[in-house]
C-alpha cells in the first residue's frame, strides 16, 4: 500500500507543478505524507459535494482539476464554503491534490481528454510549449474528423458524447458549414481567438465564451464556435487521470483503487429555450 507521498510523486511525474502558470495553485491541498493510500477519487471541482462523495466512498485522496484556493486566505474556518471542505477532508483523513494548467499542458492533458471524448484525431498543440522539443506539450489541441460532417452534425456530436450538462451547446456559425479541422480547449477558452484563427481550422470547441469575443470572432472569419459547458469540456480529463494512475498502480503493485466521480458540478443547473413573445425582437409580426 502507497504513502500519500509516493503516490503524489506519482502524480507530479504526470504533471509537473513547475509547469503550471505562474497564478495558478497547483500541489497538495490538503494531507499527511505518511499516510496510506487505497482509494483515489477523481473530480473536476472541490467542493462539498464532493468532498462529501469521497466520504462515503472511503476515498483516501481527491484529485481535482481545479484549485480549492486560488488566492491567499486567513481562514479555514468551517463557516466558510471553502473551510468546510477542508474540515470534512481532514476529519476522515482524506489528502486533496490539484493538477490545473500543469494538466492542461501535459501530454497527455485536459484537451487531449476532450478531443479523445469527441473521437478527434490529435495532430499537435494549439499553443505550443516551447520547453518541449517533442513539441507534444502545450495549451489546446488542433484536431482533425476522419470524415468532414457538417456543423449541425458536429454540434450534435460534441451534444451526444460529451456528459451532459444543464447548458448543453451552444453554437455560433453557419449550421451547414463543413467541419474538417477543429481546435479544442477544456475550460475558459476566448482568450484564444488569435491562436485558432491562425491556425485556420473551421471550428473551436471551448466553454465559457462571452458576447464581445465570440462577435468579433464572428465578424472576423467564418470559424464555427461550439460552447459547451465549462464542466463538460474538463471532465473527461478525470477518466484519463484516473486510467494514468492505475497504469502506475499497476507498474509498482500498489493495488490502488480509482474512482471517477459523475456529479454533476457545473455550477448552471436550468435551461430554458427562448419562447417567441409577439412585440419582442425576433417575434413574427
Ligand atoms: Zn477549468
């Protein structure tokens, strides 16, 4: 049976927290180096519902994709949101690591997760990492369809085979448009317009697009925008984490047992389709 410290070598053999941006707050959240580990869980987000997830699974670690603090605090007291969960976590023992933009740029990462769930074909990084002489590393991944399809069967596709959400897709660009090239990102992507637009492919799947970007992309180029839930689009990261640790489990005997959790944490719980309302815009008259 591995220590906690052995098994969050492990994981930084993965995802080196060097690699991580410079804002990011990345490592052990919460944990004894010394303790053992069984029984590993696997979420995009720490909280309580997942803290309280790993509590009744006997889970000894909780790998998360997104940070539990970002930013500095002067209270774990349990009347907060966030000091709850630790107060949960360290009463039964269990460690919280984080892997967040060290995952993201990884080879595998989040993104290689999110094309392999929309059966996407990777040809290399959106962005490169340029520490990386294989050129493998790097933020967002450029993708390609064995068969083109058109935007509203792609749309349908990224709806079909990514979990499903309250936001579902959302979808910018001309439904009959032929998808061949696409570029992916798991979470928050408009801050690279610049990098897909020069990569020239026909569609971008990401989450979290906001008005001004996503209209003057759409005033630039005929590049399709598919948004999906934030979510969505990092969760099959988990599965691919959790299949990298039971190789490594495996490797050295240590018998570990890996769950991913299917809770739902998107914080969007509610969709509502528009209903046309006669004097509204968009109305028939
Ligand atoms: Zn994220």
């Amino acid at each position: 049976m591995p220590r906690l410290s052995e098994v969050i070598a492990a994981l930084d053999a993965l995802w080196p927290p060097s690699r991580a941006e410079q804002w990011d707050a990345v490592g052990t959240v919460c944990g004894d180096p010394d303790a053992e580990v069984t029984r590993v869980l696997f979420a995009v987000d720490p909280v309580r519902e997942i803290a309280d997830e790993a509590v009744t699974l006997g889970a000894d670690l909780i790998v998360t994709h997104h940070p539990l603090y970002l930013r500095g605090t002067t209270t774990v007291g349990a009347g907060t949101p966030k000091g709850r969960v630790v107060h949960t976590l360290i009463k039964h023992d269990i460690a919280l690591h984080v892997a967040h933009t060290n995952a993201d740029t990884a080879d595998p990462g989040v993104s290689d997760a999110l094309a392999g769930a929309l059966d996407l074909r990777v040809t290399g990084p959106l962005v490169p990492d340029p520490s990386d002489p294989a050129g493998r590393r790097g933020l967002g991944r450029l993708c390609e369809l064995d068969h083109p399809e058109t935007l509203r069967e792609f749309t349908a596709r990224c709806a079909a085979w990514l979990p499903p959400t309250a936001q579902g897709i959302r979808v910018a660009g001309d439904p009959d448009a032929p998808i061949r090239r696409v570029a992916v990102s798991g979470g928050s992507g408009d801050s690279l317009f610049e990098q897909v637009r020069a990569a020239g492919v026909d569609a971008f799947v990401t989450a979290d697009l906001r008005h001004h970007p996503v209209s003057e992309a759409r005033e630039q180029s005929p590049l399709a925008l598919v948004d999906a839930a934030h979510w969505a689009t990092e969760w099959p990261w988990c599965e691919q984490a959790a299949a990298q640790l039971d190789a490594i489990s495996e490797r050295n005997g240590w018998g570990l047992r890996t769950h991913v959790s299917r809770t739902v944490t998107d914080p969007w719980t509610a969709h509502a389709p528009s209903v046309t309302t006669p004097s509204l815009p968009g109305a028939p008259n």
